[in-house]
C-alpha cells in the first residue's frame, strides 16, 4: 500500500490496482475491506507512520535537541511516503473517525514521549518552568509537522528555529 500511495498518491490507488498487486479479485479485497480508506488504515495500523519513529538523543542543550528532533520529524513526514500517508491519513480519518483517531495517536504518542521525557529533564535542571505542559508542546510539534507533510514540503532550518525560538521563549524558567 505504501509503495502504491508513494507512486501515485491516495487518489491514484485503486481496488483494482491493489487487487491486481496481491494477486485477488477485487470481490476478495471487497469481502474484507468496504474500501481503500478502510485497507489504508489497516496497512497504517499494522506498519510504521513516517516521522513518528524519529530517535534524537538528549544533550544537555535543550533548544539543539529540540532543532534536531523537529528537523528529523519533519524530514521524515516531508519525503514522498510521508506526504502520501498524511493525506490519506485525513481521508482515513474523515471515513472511520474511530480508526483516525487511533491512527493519529499511532503517531502522536511516541512523539509526546519523546517531547515529555526530553522537558522533565529540563524542569529537572530548572531550564524550564514545571508548571508546562509538555503533551501541548508536543501537539504544536505535531501541528507543525503534518501542515508541512500536507503541504509537500520539509521544514526548513530557519522555520525550525523560529518555531523553537518562540517555543523556549514561552517555557523558560
């Protein structure tokens, strides 16, 4: 399903397409799925969201760690499988809230760990004010992010140090 979202896009993917690839009539793939929203969200469910997997170690610089965590999250959900998957993602969502929901938390929730483990090491050393709430960060992270992915296109350097500036400039101790 991947390949066949990178290639063309949501749009461009067909039952019969998929049907033809796994080697199935279409009446099989309709006998288990209602429609290609429904088989994308199961692939997504089962397989990795482009951007949520992004593995930055700390160091004891809170902003360089937050530049290179939102860089690597946004270059993973800027190239052409993250884009594709982001927009079929609100396709997903709008046909199945239940399955959009559960898929958008698929990505959100290993980038609120990292975000919340990277600032209560920060509130720990008293760089950041303990009363921050570190999952309403990580949801401005993952805004920013999936607008870019939507929009087909990475984050730049400047953008993410602007977003960073403003972001320790409201959370400083």
């Amino acid at each position: 399903m991947r390949v066949a979202l990178s290639a063309g896009g949501y749009e461009a993917v067909t039952i019969e397409g998929l049907a033809e690839s796994a080697g199935v009539s279409k009446q099989t793939i309709y006998r288990w799925w209602g429609s290609k929203a429904a088989i994308l969200g199961e692939a997504l469910r089962e397989g990795s969201v482009p951007g949520a997997d992004a593995a930055v170690p700390f160091s004891d610089d809170l902003g360089a760690d937050l530049r290179a965590w939102f860089s690597a999250v946004s270059a993973g959900l800027a190239d052409a499988d993250g884009v594709a998957v982001a927009r079929a993602l609100i396709v997903v969502t709008a046909s199945d809230p239940a399955l959009g929901l559960e898929l958008n938390e698929k990505l959100a929730a290993p980038i609120r760990e990292w975000v919340t483990s990277r600032l209560s090491l920060a509130v720990a050393a008293g760089d950041v004010r303990a009363d921050v709430d570190a999952a309403a960060v990580a949801d401005q992270f993952i805004a920013m992010a999936s607008y870019a992915a939507l929009l087909g296109r990475p984050l730049g350097d400047a953008r993410v140090d602007a977003t960073v500036g403003v972001l320790l400039r409201g959370i400083v101790a």
